[in-house]
C-alpha cells in the first residue's frame, strides 16, 4: 500500500509543477528533433547536400547568363 501512495504523490507533484510553469516556458524546453541523416551518418550527408546545392546554384547562373547573351545576339 505504500508504493501505491508515494506512486500518486510523485505523479501529482509532477502533474502540479508542469501545470505551475508558463506555457512558454514549456515550449522552450523541448529540442528540436536532429534528421535521421545526421542521426545515422553524421556530418557526411549534410556536406554533400551543401555541395550539392551549390553546384545546382551555380549551374542556374551559368544557364541564366548563357541565355541572357543569346538574346542579347539576336
């Protein structure tokens, strides 16, 4: 009987205290969830998407510029 006891005194003074902080509080306590790429392989896919991204970028200007000289032409 006493477990029982002490289990619904610890519950309530949990459920008291999370009702005691500000909701602001709250929300500013919870992490944000890492993505499974970098739970799993580390910093590796992250670096390739970085170069990625970046050859895509510069892929899109060369492509804009090329077609901004060949309307120039003509």
């Amino acid at each position: 009987m006493a477990k029982s006891d002490e289990l619904v005194k610890y519950i309530t003074e949990r459920v008291v205290h999370y009702i005691d902080t500000p909701k602001d509080e709250r929300k500013g306590r919870t992490k944000a969830k890492e993505p499974w790429t970098m739970k799993w392989f580390g910093m590796i896919p992250f670096a390739v998407s970085l170069w990625v991204g970046k050859k895509e970028k510069a892929m899109d200007s060369q492509g804009k510029m090329q077609k901004r000289s060949s309307s120039r032409k003509g």
